[in-house]
C-alpha cells in the first residue's frame, strides 16, 4: 500500500545557502554529500583532517574547492553554513571558531554534539550570544518510519499510548574512532534512540540505564551493552537497547544486523523497522481498532533513512535561516537529549533510577 496521508519524507522548501562540508569519512562521503547531491542543495568546499581523503570526495561529489584544514574551510567566506561531519572531542572547538565568522550563518554539527552535558549547555549559550544557528544532526527523526510512526501517533490512531521499544544490533562499523572514548554506546548510538523517543512523546521524567562490558570487542569499555528504562509524564513506558560492537553481524556468521521497533496504544499497534544496517527502507506496520478496521495496513516508501533522512536535516536548518524561525533541530532541543544521556551515564554510576529534574542545564 502506498504511504498516501502520509508525508515520510519533507518537501525541500529552501536551497539556497552556500554548504561547506567538515570530514572525509563514510557518513559524510555516502550520507550527507549524496543528499545534497539529490536536494539541489549547493556544496562549495570540503576539507577534512586528511586533504587527500577531501580531496577524492570532492571528486567524486564535483566540490569545487578542496581547503588544507578545516580551519580554512571555516574561514572561507564564500560558506555560509558549516556542516560537520567530525569526532566529538574536536567538534566544539569547530564550532567556536565558526561562530567568530562573520560571513558563517549557521552550524550543522553531529551527535553528540560533545562529550558531556556542561560543554553541550556552553556551546548552546555561545551559538545564542553570537546570534548564530547552531542545529544538531539527530537524523533519526527524519528516518521515514519515524516520521509516519509520529503522524499515526498524533493522528490518535493509536489511541493513549501506553509502550515503546527500540531493540538495535548492528554495528556502526565507521565510527571507529570511538573506540578511544571512556563514553561508548549510550553517548554514541544510545543518543540516536533517547532522541527520537524525545521526538515521539516529549521529554521523560526519569530514566533507568544498565550496561555490562561486551567481552566480543577488542577495545576496552565500559558501556558496552546498554538497556534503558524511560518513564514520560504521559505514562508511556519505552525501552531503548544497544548492542552495537559485535556479534552475529561479523565475520564468521550470517549477517543478521537488525534494529526493530514497538509502540502499543489503547487503540492500536504500530511495529517495524530501520533499514540503515542492510542497507534498504525503512518499514512501518500499524492496525487501529478506529483507523484501520482492526486490520494491518503497511504505508511504504522508496527513499531510506540513510541518505534521503539528511535532506531533511538540512533543509530545516535552511529554512530557519531564510525565515528567521528556530529550527526544528535546535540546540536549545539538543541540549535536553544531552541532559536524558548524562542521566542515563549517572544511573549507571550510581545504580539507580535518575530523574531528569536532577540534571541542570539552566
């Protein structure tokens, strides 16, 4: 059945800002350049730690001007947006010198936007003194099952939601650079789930995280494995797990690389799947005593979460430019998954329930 009422993928409304593309590596080389490439939107230049590595992909993408540093890119007036694709232990520091830009008018960074809740607050609060826009990447919730699971919900379809599940068992085979950070899955891949679960119903009150070292890794950790709890004032009950390093998804065994999602209501029933790790779309079932008939009805769609979910990322960010509106994406937003994070790091430090009233970000 085609996806018809529904709107799993947004309509490009602006394209009209000068791109300058941060970072070399498999997200930004198949994701982010192969959406533009498709929106219209115009790239300038690219630069990366590595000018080699730029230097292919602006091949490959006919960027015209490939910069020594990103310091350069950054300086280059002919940018007006910044679109990162960088580690989040460097990215602040991008970030700093892109707001002292006169000609830069906006930030696109990725998730996590640092690597702890105070250094995410002070970045919120000097993008808003400089009177810039810094946005954050939470691509997720531009995956298309998302974006249609969140029409179904606001529809009322479903009824008073009362459970939600996100199971996820597939490695992030790119990022390898991770394995190098004392904060593993949650801050990293975690971050993907508590945001868009933040998307669907609003911000938890509380938050439960357990995790264990997962011994197939060849680095060592201390999140490895992590199942989280969440409580909203709505009632919903959601639970988010990561298994992301290893497994039945490497060498030696079939691939069987998945990530599954729930949601029950009182009305109805919503489940499928993200496609990112097999590399196809996204899927979404929902049955609804009042909408459907009780039966199951299967919108589909032909775009994926990666690449066709980073038009929308940048077309919001591009929007709120050309009409002086926030963007969906804030920072101010970001910075309340940033808090849900560090209370699921401190429910694991201290073995309890955190409440996010405990994390100040004020």
């Amino acid at each position: 059945m085609a996806s018809t009422g529904f709107e799993p993928d947004v309509k490009v409304r602006v394209k009209d800002y000068r791109i300058g593309c941060i970072g070399a590596g498999m997200i930004m080389a198949e994701c982010h350049l192969a959406a533009y490439a498709q929106a219209g939107f115009p790239v300038v230049a690219i630069a990366s730690r590595t000018k080699a590595n730029a230097a292919k992909v602006a091949d490959r993408w006919h960027i015209p001007t490939v910069h020594d540093t990103p310091e350069q890119l950054i300086e280059d007036d002919r940018v007006e947006i910044v679109d990162l694709a960088f580690p989040p232990d460097q990215q602040p520091a991008l970030i700093r010198h892109a707001l002292k830009q006169k000609h830069i008018k906006a930030i696109l960074a990725q998730k996590p936007l640092a690597l702890s809740v105070e250094e995410a607050v002070r970045l919120r609060d000097e993008s808003a003194a400089s009177g810039k826009i810094l946005s954050v990447n939470q691509n997720m919730r531009y995956d298309q099952s998302m974006r249609v699971l969140k029409q179904i919900i606001d529809s009322g379809a479903l009824g008073e939601v009362v459970f939600a599940e996100i199971d996820m068992h597939a490695i992030p085979h790119w990022q390898t650079f991770l394995a190098d950070y004392d904060r593993l899955t949650l801050a990293n891949m975690s971050v993907h789930h508590l945001d868009v679960l933040r998307f669907l119903f609003g911000d938890p009150d509380e938050i439960t995280t357990l995790t264990r070292k997962d011994p197939r890794t060849k680095f060592d950790h201390s999140d490895g494995i992590t199942v989280s709890t969440l409580r909203f004032p709505s009632g919903v009950l959601a639970v988010s797990l990561e298994d992301v390093w290893s497994g039945p998804r490497q060498e030696g065994y079939d691939d069987d690389q998945h990530i599954n999602w729930r949601v029950d209501g009182t009305k109805g029933v919503a489940k499928g799947t993200i496609g990112w790790p097999k590399g196809v779309a996204s899927t979404l079932t929902y049955a609804s005593t009042e909408a459907t008939g009780g039966k199951w009805v299967s919108p589909s769609w032909e775009t994926m979460w990666f690449p066709h979910a980073f038009i929308g990322v940048m077309e919001q960010l591009q929007y709120a430019l050309k009409t002086g509106t926030p963007p969906a994406l804030s920072v101010a937003d970001n910075v309340k998954t940033m808090a849900l994070v560090e209370a699921g790091y401190r429910s694991m430090a201290e073995g309890r329930t955190i409440k996010l009233s405990e994390i100040r970000v004020d």
